[in-house]
C-alpha cells in the first residue's frame, strides 16, 4: 500500500518474486525443449515429450506454464527475444572493421537458424493472439532490429534495395522447415546453413540478379491474414 499527495492509498499489484536458480533452469529447460519438441512434431506434440525432455515432472510443466497455450505462448515470446538479441549483436558488429551490412545480416541469419526461431514462430499463427500486447510488443522489438540490420545493408550497398525484410524473413522461414522424409536433424541443420551460405555468396557475387522488388513488412503482414469469416 503506498500513501498518495490527496491522503487516500491505492494498492499496487504484488511484484512476481524472481525465480530461485532451480527454477529459473528447469523454466529455461521447458522453454528449450518444447522448442525443439514442437519444431520438430509440431505444436500438438504430447507436453509429456517436452517434459521429460526437458527433465522436469509434467507437474512442473502445467505449474510453471498452466496449458499448451501458455508455454506455446512462453516459447515464441523467448523466440522473439532471442531474435531481438541476435539483431542487436550483429548491429553491434558493425563497428568492427571489414564488417559489412550483409556479412552481419548474415551472422544473424545463421544465428536465428540455430535458435529456431522462423521455424517455432510460425507454429502459433493459428493457436495464438499474435496482436495481444505483450506479443505485438515482442515482434515490433524483434522486428525493429532486423530492419535496422537490413537498412544498414541497404546503406553500405552490401545488400541489393530489392531485397527486403519481408523476403528475408520468409527465406528463414522455408529454410527452418525440416526435409521430408526421416533426414536427421544434425543433416538437416547443416543443410539449411549451406543452403543460407549458397544465397548469401549470390547476393554479393551478382547484386543485380534481382529485377523487382520484394514485399514490404505491411504487405507480408496483410497476406499472412486469413480472411474473416
């Protein structure tokens, strides 16, 4: 209860006590293996495969997260963040010498490879208020940073103008997407960085390969909806 200038009180919500070190690693452990649970079978996945993957009792997992949509929820929001941090590494990187737009972009493509995030995210396109505001707040922080990292691109010449966010970010998207069939997932991994190295050294060897010009982050947006009704 805190006292205001007029005399009367008002009472602030309690603050969430931080997490004690065991907890804090078994949250963490959920978050990564439902991560890798749900790239890899989906966001139906049993939640008994995430736990004991994650070495927790289920109980931990529905105290910690309550349902499927909660964790599925906690997951892409972890996802988004470590996006955001990728970004912001890169852009960080920039100031070293012989580091280019492009060669940073691409540290943080390799980068949000191996964190999974354009494969986990798009798994809650249907299961999830992606607008609600803690969500909205997340990607326009995740994709705030980006932009800057491709504007930045865009600046040095490293990276053609008619490559845009919006294909940048789908091309992460379908190289996440695991191979059909039973390819492991240390060859697929491998493959999909190859295959970002093999688009990358396209770009810089023929900037001009492109004629027009890709989505902008709006018009990618307004496809991804589906119709009401």
């Amino acid at each position: 209860m805190s006292a205001r200038g007029d005399g009367s009180s008002a009472v602030r919500a309690p603050l969430r006590a931080p997490l004690r070190a065991d907890a804090r690693r078994n949250h963490e452990q959920v978050l990564a293996a439902a991560r890798e649970v749900f790239v890899e079978r989906g966001a139906g996945a049993p939640l008994e495969e995430v736990a004991a993957r994650a070495g927790v009792g289920i109980a931990t997992l529905y105290r910690r997260f309550g349902d499927r949509e909660g964790l599925l929820r906690a997951v892409v929001l972890q996802a988004l963040e470590d996006s955001r941090a990728a970004a912001e590494s890169a852009l960080a990187a920039l100031s070293e010498d012989g580091v280019d737009g492009l060669t940073a972009l691409g540290d943080y493509m390799h980068a949000v490879l191996d964190l999974r995030v354009s494969a986990v995210v798009p798994l809650a396109l249907d299961r999830l208020d992606l607008e609600g505001a803690e969500m909205a707040t997340a990607r326009e922080a995740s994709a705030g940073a980006v932009e800057r990292l491709v504007e930045s691109a865009h600046a040095d010449g490293s990276l053609p103008k008619q490559v845009t966010f919006a294909d940048l970010g789908t091309l992460l998207v379908r190289l996440s997407r695991p191979l059909p069939g039973s390819v492991p997932v240390e060859l697929n991994d491998q493959l999909a960085h190859r295959h970002l190295r093999l688009v990358l050294a396209g770009l810089r060897s023929d900037p001009d390969v492109l004629a027009d010009e890709g989505l902008s982050r709006q018009e990618l947006r307004t496809a991804g909806r589906r119709p009401a009704g």
